[in-house]
C-alpha cells in the first residue's frame, strides 16, 4: 500500500537545480528523492541538535 504524500512546489535556483540533477544522477535517485533524502538528513541534524520534532503522523520517514 502505498503511503500518503504532501505535495509542495519548491522553487529554486538554476544553478542549484543543475547540481541537485548532477547529485541525483550520481547517487542513481530521481530528483524528487535526492531533495527528500537531503531534507530528512536536515532534520535529523536538526533533532540531533534540538530534539526530536513531534508531529501529528507519529511514523518514520
């Protein structure tokens, strides 16, 4: 089953657009999930730093 997603429109630079296409391509990911992987190693260090984050949908990403 597959799980629920939010949906959000980033907008970004072009340089920063080709080299998020340049790590992706490198690590095999699309594009959507080298961003997903870079958010959730910011917010690990975040919570590392400042605790975890509780939020509403209590499961891992």
């Amino acid at each position: 089953m597959q799980k629920n997603y939010s949906r959000y429109t980033l907008r970004i630079s072009n340089n920063l657009h080709e080299k998020i296409n340049y790590t992706a391509d490198y690590n095999g990911r699309s594009k959507n999930k080298e961003i997903e992987m870079a958010v959730k190693r910011y917010i690990l260090d975040f919570e590392r730093l400042h605790g975890e984050i509780e939020t509403k949908n209590d499961s891992d990403f």
